[in-house]
C-alpha cells in the first residue's frame, strides 16, 4: 500500500498576515479552526486540504506535508531506523485526527496522519 500526501501545513509568526496571504494569492477558503489557525480549501476537486495559522509555541515557521500511514507507532520506528528522528510523539488532535511528526536525514519536517483517524 502506497501512503498518499493528504494534508499540508504553513505556518509562522502571524496567522492572520499568511492566511490573507494564501486566500488572496490562490482564492483558497480560510475556515477557522482555532484562535490562531484555519483550514485552507483549494476548492477543486482532487486539491489537499491545509492549515495556515500561527507556529505552536512561538516557534519557528515551517510548511511541511502530512502523510497517512496505517500505524504511526510502526511508521516513526522504521523512519527512525532510516535515519530519521521523532519530532512530535502519535497524539490524538481535539476534534481532528491522530498525527505524530519527525525530521528526515537532512532535518525536514513531515507530519503523519494515521489512516482512518481523520474528522470531518
């Protein structure tokens, strides 16, 4: 089985500043989804869904893509074995789906979404 890319993430210092930004720039919906977040809407279909919004912390902005994979617990041990290291430990999200993150060889960041454990 294949693992699709099934969510993107921008994020940084001003929510408000990027998410006019991606909604004038590309006339995705911005759907709030939170104080400082909101879920982006392509509008066509076969476009991926994303959120824009403020870095959690006050941390550093980033865009990363959300794989789905069958088990996260499995997925991060292999990653890990290839190189990779554990950023965010499988968490469930209020209201949204099981996600955990990590960083590649050269330090990217890729989130997961655990299949089956996404809200609409």
């Amino acid at each position: 089985m294949s693992n699709p890319i099934v969510h993107v993430e921008v994020v940084g210092e001003d929510a408000e500043t990027l998410q006019g930004f991606y909604r004038d720039a590309f006339d995705w919906q911005m759907l709030p989804s939170g104080p400082d977040y909101a879920m982006a809407h392509p509008g066509v279909e076969g476009g991926i869904d994303g959120g824009v919004g403020a870095s959690p912390e006050g941390g550093e902005g980033h865009v990363t893509f959300y794989v789905e994979v069958g088990d996260l617990e499995a997925t991060l041990g292999k990653i890990e074995g290839l190189g990779g290291s554990r950023v965010v430990e499988p968490m469930d999200l209020p209201d949204g789906p099981r996600i955990a993150m990590f960083t590649d060889p050269e330090g990217h960041l890729v989130g997961l979404i655990e299949a089956g454990s996404r809200r609409s």
